[in-house]
C-alpha cells in the first residue's frame, strides 16, 4: 500500500485563524470527513496488511548484532547492578550509625 492511498483518513492541520491574540499558535487539528462511520472494525483488516507491510520493510539484526546488543545490555547491566549495591552498602552503614 502506498502513502498517498492513506492521506484521506488522516486528521488534516490547519493553522489556527489569525487575529489579536492567534500568532504563535499550533495548529489546529480537524476531523477527517472521510471517516467511515462503523469504527475501527472496518478499517482493521487494511491495520492489518499495513503493519504486515511495515514489518517486511524492517532491517532485522543479524546473529553477530544481537549478541553485541545483549553483551553490551549485560555489561551496563553489571556495572548498574554493582553500582547501586555499592550505595546501598554505603547507606546502610550510614543508617546504622545514625541509629
């Protein structure tokens, strides 16, 4: 599916009408009069293809990329872990000698 098939069932902005206090406004969001009445159900098949779509065009990682994402996870995932035990530690005897 193209982008141009799905232009009309996007809500259309406009810019907010201009007068005393209107410059510097966002614009301002509209209803799509194209909007079948019936709701999502109808429109949940084309949802469908189009993530389908969406999810062909994706670049997957290869085997080599995801162990260098997990490994590098892991290693920031140590050295948070290893961190805060190392403040807790440090606030617990600090508790303690409070107490």
């Amino acid at each position: 599916m193209a982008a141009d098939e799905h232009e009309d069932e996007r809500p259309r902005l406009t810019a907010a009408p201009s007068g005393a206090g209107g410059a510097g406004k966002a614009p301002v969001q509209q209803e799509s009069e194209a909007s079948p009445s019936g709701g999502g159900i109808r429109r949940f098949p084309g949802f469908l293809r189009a993530s389908w779509a969406e999810l062909r065009r994706v670049r997957w990682p290869d085997r080599t990329q995801t162990a260098q994402g997990v490994g590098v996870v892991l290693v920031f995932v140590a050295i948070a872990g290893a961190f805060l035990g190392a403040v807790d530690a440090l606030a617990s005897q600090l508790v303690d000698l409070i107490i």
